[in-house]
C-alpha cells in the first residue's frame, strides 16, 4: 500500500513540475501578453543622416560613361578636394555637408536617403540623360552582445532595423537568455542612454527603441539558471586543477622521502 501510495506522490509531483515548466516556457514567448489583435502600432520611424556618417552614392545613367566623373573610386578620388572613396563612401563632415563630384558641396544631414537620391537627381539631370542614383549608408551598424545565437555586429544600410530583426539576424535568443529585460545602448546628443526593453509584451512596438540607431549596442542577459550553471563548471574546473596539483605535489612528497630513506 505504500508502495502505491509512494507511486502516486511521485506521478503527482511530476505532472506539477510539467506544468510549472510549460508554464515557465509559455511566459517566455514573444508577446506572450497578446490576447487579441485590436492592438495597432503605427510604424513612422524614417533615418536620417547625421554628422560623421559616411554615405554610399553610386550614379548611372543611359550612356555609362558620362556618369564615371560623378562616382568616386579608390584610383580616382581626388585627395585634394577632401573627398572620400568609394570603398568608405562619401563622409558627412562637421557643416552637415558632402563634398559631390561636379556638383561640389551638398547638404545632407537631417535628409533621409530618398531626398538626398531626389535632390542629387534633380541636380544630374540637368548634365546626364536618364540618371539612375542609388544612396545607402556606408558605415551605418548595431552589435548585438550577450545570450543570442551569433553575437556581432549588423550592418544596416537603408538606416531601418528593429530589433526584432536585430535578434533574429542574430542567431534568435535561446532559453537561457532573457527576452524580458534586453539592454540597448544609445548615444544621443553626446549623451550615453541605457533601456531595458521586454521583447515579452507587444508593447514593444510603442518603445523609442524599437527601431534601432546606428551604433546601438543590444545586450541579452543571460538568466541565473545560465549563470549559476557557468558558476558551477567554473568551481568544478577549478576544483580539478586544485585536485590535480595536490596530486602532483603529494606524489612528489612521497617520492622525495622515499629516497631520502633509501640513501
């Protein structure tokens, strides 16, 4: 009879545990708050050149060749002129301006991408036939740290990331990292700005955050179960070398008295 009744402790016991665990896993779910979909965000985040960015421009037109002299190469930039390679694209000096092929100084910082392409051609148009101008940032990136699949940086050329792409161009967060407490750091007129963000909520989608910055930097924390695991094989490694060496040394005592007594 006790037996059985040992038995039935332990099915009962376990099946609590199983739901205690679907449980914990349920509430690590993205958005695990949304119970129906009256929830709308409007996405109106549109990037903007700022001041030391750098800008990738290529120009084409219908005859090719009239549009060499307005594209910027390694072997024909002009050092002179203070303008960039092509190779780190055009830089956005301290006046908010770049220096252009032909057309000389042009201002850009506070533009988006397509004005800068809409204003560039307005101003080809009156020297080339038909000109195609693309526009991406050069230098524009994120780095993600911390408990993800593949950590490092993430360039984003058109200026547009959320961080929700920025996750999951990172390898996803594995259960042993915390999606409810994600760190993003942000410098913001000479200011260094932390925020913890939950990738928990669909409220997400209201943060200042959620778009990404060029040289963000999101940090996933790692959870204490991963924490104490790592504690644990530290103590446990440095537990062998100490066994190890205390093994050597005791080897070496013995072997040193037997022969002092042998002598």
């Amino acid at each position: 009879m006790k037996f059985y009744s040992l038995v039935i402790v332990v099915i009962i016991s376990s099946f609590i545990s199983s739901c205690n665990y679907q449980k914990k896993l349920q509430e690590q779910l993205y958005f695990n708050d949304v119970l129906d979909s009256s929830h709308r965000v409007l996405a109106n985040y549109i990037a903007t050149v700022n001041v030391d960015d750098r800008l990738n421009i290529v120009v084409s037109a219908l005859n090719l060749e009239s549009a060499v002299p307005y594209n910027i190469t390694t072997s024909n930039s002009n050092v002179s002129t203070g303008a960039s390679t092509g190779s780190g694209g055009y830089l956005v000096e301290k006046d908010g301006a770049i220096l252009f092929p032909q057309l000389g100084r042009i201002l850009v910082e506070g533009k988006t991408l397509l004005e800068i392409r809409s204003e560039l051609l307005t101003l080809l148009s009156k020297y080339l036939t038909d000109p195609v101008v693309t526009v991406q940032f050069a230098n524009a990136r994120v780095l993600v740290m911390g408990e993800v699949g593949k950590p490092g940086p993430i360039p984003i050329p058109d200026g547009k990331l959320t961080i929700l792409e920025a996750i999951t161009l990172s390898g996803d967060i594995p259960f042993t990292g915390r999606k409810d407490n994600v760190l993003v750091v942000r410098e913001e007129n000479g200011q260094r700005i932390f925020a913890n963000v939950s990738l928990l909520s669909h409220n997400i989608y209201k943060s200042p955050y959620f778009y990404l910055r060029q040289n963000d930097l999101v940090y996933v924390e790692p959870t204490l179960q991963k924490i104490k695991q790592q504690s644990n094989q530290f103590y446990l490694s440095n537990v062998g070398l100490i066994t190890s060496a205390t093994t050597i040394l005791t080897s070496l005592f013995f072997l040193i008295t037997y022969l002092k007594s042998i002598k």
